[in-house]
C-alpha cells in the first residue's frame, strides 16, 4: 500500500463516519488535495467535526479539501449553526497561511515563484519537480505518526463586518476572540469564544479598533459582506 493510501486509510480509521460518506463529490474521487504540511490541520479539522457529529447525532459531509490562492479550503456541511461553521473554515484557513505545505513547518503565505504558495523559507524556492515529490512522501510518512492533539487558537480573531443601516461611513463589527488553545468541541464552539460586538460605528473608528488589535500582536481573520464600508473597518482589500 502507497504512502497516500495508507494516509487515506489512517483518516477513515480515526474519523469512519466522515470518511465513509458517499457523496460522489471530489472529495470521494480525489481524497486530500493539499501539501502533506496541512494534513495534520486537516486531521484536527475533521477531529473537532467528528466531535459535532457525536453530540449532536446529526452527520456532517465533506465535499472537497483543497488548496486554493496558496491556503486550505474545505467545503463542507456541518451539524452546527452557520456561524460555528464560517469560523472554523476562516480559522482553519488563516492557519494554513502560516503552515508550510510541504513539511508543516511555520511559513508565509507568498506568490514570489509566480503563484500563491505558503512555504517556509526552507522550501520556498523548490521547482523540481522530483524534489518536490520525494519532500512529499516523506512528510506524508511523517504524518502517520501523528496523533490528534488540539490546535494552538491564542491570539487569533474571527471578525465579522458588515454594512450599517446608517450609510455609508458606518459598519457593524462582530470580534470573536478565540481561546488559547481547542482540544475539541463536546461542549461547542460558541462556548469557547470571546465575543465584542460594535454596532452602527464609523468605519474609521472600527478600523482603528482592528489596527491596535493587530499591535497588540492578535492575528484577524476577517470575511465582510462584500462593501466598501466593511472592507474599510477591518482594513482589508479583499
């Protein structure tokens, strides 16, 4: 049995009921479609699913887990509310751009090789391509040893923003604080959270909010409602 086999394999001995799903999406066909740096992220995601599944009796499905612009995405269905499930996939995201995709050693996200990669400085410049395979398969191997451990939250922030029934110049600004670290989530995610909510705000006045955070060396993963107003309040330009 191959090295990504006996990966598959470790993933549907740990966590059957999310494996043995049969959903006919990428996911079934094509397994993990990321570096073997993020499998231990992706292990711990699906951990803290499974956790889910357990207490609430309901079955989440997994439709695909791939790298996207250089970061993890996984599309999914979670049995939780909507909002447990958007911070999850934000958190995960934001830290697979500090997680090298080969080896799983702290990196940055970049796009200096002509794509978006998140790479340490180590394996930031690697292009051949045998290389890169034999890089591969030996982090895959690594990554059975691995063992479900938690993941370290402190210092990260999910934040919200969206546009204010005042106008424009005003936003609405939801921070949720996550704890230093989550081992697993039998009593939920909302419970573990930290939440600040700013309502009808000058969007100046929140972005310095989100600024002093940022020197206060706090990391924000951030999403918006697509305006101008909640681009401004979190000082993104996505």
């Amino acid at each position: 049995m191959g090295v990504y086999s006996r990966v598959q394999k470790k993933f549907a001995d740990a966590y059957p009921l999310l494996m043995h799903q049969r959903e006919g999406g990428s996911f079934d066909r094509f397994g993990l479609e990321v570096g073997p740096g993020w499998y231990p992220l992706v292990y711990e995601l699906f951990g803290l699913v499974d956790d889910m599944q357990r207490v609430t009796g309901k079955a989440a499905s997994i439709s695909q887990v791939k790298e996207k612009f250089g970061t993890l995405r996984i599309y999914c269905n979670l049995p939780c509310e909507s909002i447990e499930q958007d911070i999850l996939e934000t958190v995960f995201e934001d830290m697979s751009s500090h997680t090298c995709d080969f080896c799983g050693s702290p990196g940055r996200l970049s796009d200096k090789a002509g794509w978006w990669a998140t790479r340490c400085d180590k394996h930031r410049g690697i292009s051949d391509f045998d290389e890169a395979e034999r890089l591969r398969t030996k982090s895959a191997e690594e990554f059975l040893k691995y063992e479900r451990q938690g993941v370290i939250t402190e210092g990260l922030i999910y934040a919200d923003a969206k546009r204010s029934e005042k106008g424009q110049g005003f936003a609405c600004l939801v921070l949720y604080a996550l704890p230093e670290r989550i081992d697993d989530l039998y009593d939920g995610l909302m419970e573990k959270l930290t939440v600040t909510e700013y309502v009808d705000r000058p969007v100046d006045e929140l972005a310095k909010i989100v600024e002093d955070l940022k020197k206060q060396g706090k990391r924000i993963a951030a999403v918006g409602d697509g305006s101008e107003d909640s681009r401004k309040a979190v000082g993104s330009k996505w």
